[in-house]
C-alpha cells in the first residue's frame, strides 16, 4: 500500500525570515569577488586572464547547478535538497577564505557556485507551504533580499578586505550563511517529495550545457582581441555552435533532461526568459560602468572617488533594491506581473538614456544608478513570480530555475560586452576610456531595455489576487 503524504504544514514569517536572512547571505557572498578583483589580482599574482576566470567561474558553476537544484527539490523535496546544497556552499566559502592561491580559491568559488540553486528552492518551500496569494508576497521578499545581499556584498568586500584581509571577505558571508541555513533547518517543515523518478540525472546535457557555458565567456573575453586573434575566436564560435547543437539534440531525446526545453516552450516560461536576458544584460552594463565612472580621474570628466567613496554612492541603490522585490510581489498581487513588468522596464529604459545624455555631477549617477536597481528588481521579481505561479506546482523548481539561469547569463554577457566597449574605446597609450565608451554603453543597454518592451506586452496580466 502506498501511504497518502499528509497536507503541507503552513509557515509562519518566523520561517520565510529564515530563507530572507539565507538569501542575504548567499546574495553577499555571491557579490565579494567582483568589487575586490584589482585586490585579489595583486595579492595572488594573477594575470588579467586569470582574474577573468575567476569573476566568472561562480556565475558558470551558478548557472549548472541551479537547474539540477530546481529538479531535485521538486523531486525530493525543497528543504531536503536546499540543507545539502548549502553545506557544499558554506564548504565552499571556507576553502575560499582560507585559500592560498589562485587554484584552491578556484575550487572555492566552484563549491560556492551552488549558491545560486538556492532560490528556486525556496520558492518550492513558499509555494508548498502558502497559498497562491501570500506566495507571491513571500517569493518577492526572499528574491529581493538576495538582491539587498549582492548589494551589501559588493559595498562591504572592499573596506573589509582593506580593513580585515581578504580572507575576511569570504568568512563573514560564509558565517552568515552556515547561521541562516540553521535557523532554516529548525523553523522550516520538511515538504513531501513531489514525485518518484528514477530515471536520475542528465549527466550528458550537464556536461554540454557546461561546455557551452565556458566556451561563450571565453568568446566574450576575447572580443576586444578579434584583431590580433580572428582564428582563435572564430575557432571558439564555432565550438560554441557545436556544443549548443549537441545540448539541444541531448536535451530533446533525454528521458529526463538536465533542462526541459518543452517546459521552455510555454509562452509564460520563454517570455520571461527572453526578458530576463534583455534587462539583466541592461542592468549589468549599468551596474559595471557606473562604479568605473565614478572612479576616472576627476581632472577629467570623472570623480575621482576611492573605493570608500564609490561605496558610499552605491547605497541608494543597493536600498532601492532590497525594496524592489516585496514592493514587485505586493504589485504582481494587485495589478497583475506585466504591469509591474512594464513599468519597470520604462523606468529602467530612462535612466539609461538619461546617464548617456547628463552625468556631470555625482548625483546624476547616484539617481541613475537607483532608478535602475529598483526597476531590475521590480521587473526580475515580477517575472520569477509571473513563472511560478503559471505552472504546475510540481514544476516550479524547474520552470524558475530556467529564469534564474537566464538572470546569471545576461549578467555574465552584460559585463563582458561593457568590458569590451571600453577596451574598444581607450586611445592608444592610454589607460582611460574616452567619454564617448561610457555614453555608447548606457545607449545601448537602454536600447536592449527598451526593446524589450515588445516582449512584455504580449505577456499574460497574471493573475491578481
């Protein structure tokens, strides 16, 4: 006889404070690397390419894990996987803080990578523990607060590391996350396992997504470079095509694929992807030219601004974001994910345009710059939580996490591409970009915003509540 699993207990705010204060963590430990690249760079001896691998080894191992992640917790059961997942996270931010050189901070950041699967499972938890309604409140303030994290993270690394060393930077987060994980393994209720499934995991499609993964960073890497090496990238593009055919081949014939490319198929799931892609690539070329701005020389047309400095400008920003994602789940409840979509996506669209035009005084970035954090979240939150209640239950783990791997490629692209247009826009001889980079890089990434708005007004309303 097969035993009816009991009802899902209900959780109270005791619990989702517990995935909030998990996804500050993680989202802190998630961000320190970025900020403190020129500092790691020196300390460990690092060429440019090596520091290149390693800003983006997390977001790689990120992106291949979090849909293994969404599947098991739907398979298994959320908490269950989500506990496991972060002792391999907090595993990774002790190797990291006690590394002594570039290969064991590698394997660090590639433990740590794991991170990133913690979402999805957290809205399995939400969604099997709330109704409909007060799902959505939740989802928005655990994705927000991972954003609120990367925030503190990336504000926090540098005057810690300066402050402390850089072994510091890694154990704080790392300790936050080990207290989180606890207080989620005593307040949070187990969830029954959502279904059997012993067809086990799709190690042929990891594989190939993972190739395609490394293969598109290194491809943008060498962008700047197409002039002094044409055949090593035309080389990697074609590799890039190969593997990307294999994965979908792989994918289509998989009796349990690593990423359901049917579930991609639905309208709501491949519309959010499309415009997670288009505003996170908006988003991040923002999030690294800004902080580059602010640090040109002021006898230019910069600021001059220490690390201290450039800290202290990015708090609005990072405040706006920790408000983007329950202010997004209270929207989506009320008026439905693509108003709130929308809406967003404008706001985002005019500050970029209007820091290409005006962005002489301080202030002008600090304004731009919290406009465009607050309608990332406010359109990212909207879209995670449009998916997840637009599926099956069974289902969510895997449908956010397609939109979840989405968010880290449109980053890792995002930056790589504001990377190379101010490469491309340096004079010879010197190590400052001209001004005209920055503008045509927040054209740009407002043009990308902007289109995006085709997409979302063929979105669904959502369901209001």
């Amino acid at each position: 006889m097969t035993a009816t699993p009991a009802s899902p207990v209900r959780i109270g705010k005791a619990a989702v404070g517990a995935l909030g204060m998990l996804a500050v963590a993680t989202g802190a430990l998630e961000s320190v690397v970025t900020p403190t690249l020129p500092l790691l760079q020196r300390e460990l001896d690092m060429s440019p390419a090596e520091g290149a691998l390693l800003s983006i080894m997390l977001l790689i191992t990120g992106a291949l894990v979090t849909p293994v992640a969404g599947k098991f917790g739907d398979r298994y059961g959320g908490k269950r996987v989500l506990i496991r997942l972060m002792v391999v996270v907090s595993a990774g931010g002790v190797v990291s803080s006690l590394a002594p050189n570039l290969p064991v901070l590698l394997l660090g950041q590639v433990l740590q990578g794991a991170m990133v699967g913690a979402l999805p499972l957290s809205f399995i938890l939400v969604r099997k523990h709330l109704p409909a309604g007060e799902s959505k409140v939740a989802i928005g303030v655990v994705s927000g607060l991972f954003v609120g994290g990367g925030m503190a993270g990336t504000l926090s690394a540098g005057p810690v590391a300066e402050g402390l060393s850089r072994h510091w930077m890694f154990a704080l987060p790392t300790i936050a996350v080990i207290g989180a994980t606890l207080l989620v393994n005593r307040l949070m209720p187990h969830d029954p396992p959502g279904r059997s499934d012993d067809t086990g995991v799709d190690w042929p499609g990891l594989v190939l997504l993972s190739g395609t993964l490394v293969t598109l960073m290194l491809a943008l890497a060498l962008a700047p470079d197409i002039g002094s090496r044409p055949l090593v990238l035309g080389a990697l593009i074609v590799v890039l095509a190969a593997f990307v055919t294999g994965w979908i081949a792989v994918e289509h014939r998989a009796a349990s694929p690593m990423v359901d490319l049917r579930m991609l198929a639905r309208p709501a799931v491949w519309k959010s992807c499309v415009l997670t892609f288009m505003i996170c690539v908006g988003t991040s070329v923002a999030v690294y030219l800004v902080p580059q701005l602010f640090a040109v020389s002021a006898d230019g047309y910069g600021f001059g601004a220490g690390a201290t400095e450039i800290g202290f400008f990015l708090l609005p920003g990072a405040v706006a974001a920790s408000l983007a994602g329950p202010i997004s789940g209270i929207g989506a409840r009320r008026f439905g994910s693509r108003a709130v979509v929308t809406t967003g996506i404008v706001i985002m669209a005019a500050a970029l345009i209007a820091l290409a035009a005006v962005h002489t005084e301080v202030w002008h970035l600090i304004i731009g710059k919290m406009l465009i954090a607050l309608a990332n979240g406010l359109c990212v939150t909207a879209m995670v939580t449009s998916t997840a209640t637009s599926v099956d239950q069974s289902n969510t783990g895997i449908a956010t996490s397609l939109v979840l791997v989405t968010r880290v490629i449109g980053f890792a692209v995002g930056v790589q591409v504001s990377g190379a247009i101010l490469t491309a826009g340096t004079p010879s001889g010197s190590d400052v970009p001209a001004e005209s980079a920055f503008v045509t890089g927040f054209v740009i990434a407002g043009a990308v915003t902007a289109l995006s708005l085709l997409v979302a007004r063929t979105m669904s309303k959502g369901v209001k509540e």
